[in-house]
C-alpha cells in the first residue's frame, strides 16, 4: 500500500461514501430454494452486482478480478485517494473499475506494478484475502480451524484460516477449500454477504475480539457489556503491544499529553489542514510550550482516512519514521487524539514525549 509521507507524516486518505441503493432484479435462474438466493438479493438489492440483460444471473460463471475489485470496493464504501495511482500496465484510467481496483490498491488489497490481469477469473484464496483486509479483520495465528490443501507456507493462509474461524465460509474444518479454484458468482454473493453481516455484527457489539484467546466470539446474553474503549486508548494500546513484542516498555498514557493531541486532531479537522505545522498553534513544540507542558524530548504521529485504530496503527508500523517513534525507547509518555470533519474524514494524533 503506498504512502505519501512529508518529514514524518502520513498521507494516506481514504474517502468513504455511501453508495444509493437500488432495486434488486428478479434473476429468472436463480429459484427461491437456491442456497445462494438470500445473498444474491441482498448484494444486488444494494448495487453491488448486477445481472445480465437476458434476465439471469449466471451462478456458476467465474467472477473476474476486476468484477471482485468493484464488488467489494462498493461493499466497504472504498473510494481511493486523488492522488495516488497505481502503476498497473493492463489498467487504464478508461476501464470501468479502475477507481475500484485504486482504492483496494491502496488500501494494500492487491499489489501495485505490473500486471492487474483484470480479465482472468478470482481465485477463492484471493477473494479471502479482499475480505479480511478490506472489512479489517484480525488475522491471529491460533489456526482453530485447518484445511487439508491449504499449507502454512500459502502466502493466503491466514486470509483463508480467518474468514473459516469467523464462518464466512461453510467449508467443514479438515475439508477441501479449494484455494486456486475460481469464484463463481453465487459465490461471492455469499462470501460478500456473510463478510458484510459479521461487520454490521461487530459494529453493534454483538461479536467482538477476545483478546486474551485471541479469536472472535459472540456476545452471550448472560455476559456483562463489555468495556467501551475509545479510538485514542485503543491505537495506544497497539503501541504499547508492539513496544511489548520489541522489548521496549510500555509508554504511560499522559492525560495532559492527550488533551493537546486531542485539540490538534480537532483543529486539523475544523481547519483543514493535515500536517505537523499547525495554523493555530504553529510546530509542535510551540504548541506544547503553549499549553506548559514541560518535556525535553518529542515526536508526533498524525494519520488521516484511515477508519479504525488497527489500521492506523498498521500504517504507522509500516513507515520506518512513524515506526521509529513507536518503539523509541528513548520516549516515556504518550498522548492520542481523534477527531472527524464534516465530511467524515478522520485525523490521528500521536504525541511522544520524554520527561
């Protein structure tokens, strides 16, 4: 996935709209007993697929790599950035999914350069890997769940592994899933289907994380609620983990740090702007000065788009100056802010320091 960095920023929106629904068509091969038939009424109800002007839908026809990139940049509300463009020798500006298969290349789904192949047939264990990253699910390595033709060492295992622990695909456990055989189009209805109710699920708090067995699990009615923890304690938590796994020690979460980051993720969204120098406060020791915070080192993180701590912090981890402040052992405190625009867009805002 590409990034835009200046100094120690990263640029990296990702704008996300809501697509108006249409009205589902009655495909006239597709029978009211099909197993696939929910699903297929449910994508095409929200235009994510269409049929074919004879009426039918075509079940068992191959879905393309292309179809796939506008199906599921439509389910997630993916929009790609204005700047970035993918270097793909076989896609052009005038094909019809390009901006689809833009913002799933960004958004590191598929791999930038070379060929797209736009044309050849979804492969299952491709698909797998467009879900759990597109719909960012966490990928763990417990493996409760194990196929007989897919190895450890296939680059899409994990993928794979995912989407069967969380029971987007019914493959029974020890099963053949077929890895490199084609999606067909009832296919990936269901997958598509499956992936967007086990979203709407999480969302609602009905399947969460469980971070001590490190597996999704479903809400009993008889469990307390589970504690609410906002974005910033959520992407510091990230932090500390990945401090944890690099043998550095946890950073302490600052109250006073937090409220100046919080009023620099505010004021990037009231005004604007995304960078390290603001309009308001000016460079981040003036406006850490500005609010008597006393320090003698200190760093800042800010992220923009990206719509959950996970895939923030992700992005950070991928940048070798963001990752830097993450697991400098020199820092001792850390402050996070969050906040949204008009429009939605999200601002991140990390604050390092050194007391």
């Amino acid at each position: 996935m590409k990034k835009h960095i200046a100094t120690v920023i990263l640029s990296a929106t990702l704008l996300f709209s809501l697509q108006p629904a249409t009205q589902a068509a009655t495909f006239k091969d597709v029978p009211s007993t099909h197993w696939a038939h929910d699903a297929i009424t449910n994508i095409s109800k929200r235009g994510l697929i269409n049929g074919y002007p004879d009426g039918t839908y075509r079940l068992n026809e191959p879905v393309t790599r292309a179809q796939a990139a506008k199906i599921v940049a439509l389910a997630i509300n993916a929009k790609p950035s204005a700047h970035f463009k993918p270097q793909y020798r076989d896609v052009s500006p005038a094909h019809g999914a390009y901006d689809h298969i833009r913002a799933l290349t960004e958004r590191g789904i598929f791999t930038d350069g070379g060929q797209f192949r736009p044309n050849e047939p979804l492969t299952r264990a491709q698909m797998a890997k467009m879900l759990v990253i597109g719909y960012d699910i966490i990928v763990d390595d417990n493996d409760y769940i194990r196929f007989e033709d897919v190895r450890t060492i296939n680059q899409y295992y994990g993928y794979i592994i995912t989407l069967a622990e969380i029971s987007v695909t019914t493959t029974p456990p020890g099963g053949t899933y077929n890895p490199n055989g084609n999606v067909t189009r009832a296919q990936m209805a269901a997958f598509v289907d499956r992936t967007t109710k086990f979203d709407q699920d999480r969302k609602k708090g009905l399947i969460y994380y469980d971070q001590q067995q490190r597996k999704y699990r479903e809400k009993k009615a008889s469990e307390p609620p589970a504690p609410v923890v906002d974005n910033q304690t959520q992407t510091i938590q990230l932090v500390n983990e990945q401090r944890k796994q690099l043998g550095a020690k946890a950073l302490v979460q600052d109250e006073k740090l937090a409220a100046i980051a919080q009023k620099k993720a505010e004021d990037m969204a009231n005004n604007n702007y995304f960078a390290h120098q603001s309009p308001t406060y000016g460079s981040v020791s003036q406006m850490l000065d500005s609010f008597n915070y006393t320090w003698t080192g200190y760093g800042e993180n800010i992220a923009q788009g990206y719509t959950t701590p996970k895939a923030t912090v992700d992005s950070w981890m991928n940048s070798t100056d963001h990752r830097a402040n993450i697991i400098n052992t020199k820092f001792t405190n850390i402050g996070a802010g969050y906040a949204t625009d008009t429009s939605g867009t999200t601002y991140w805002v990390h604050l390092f320091t050194q007391k």
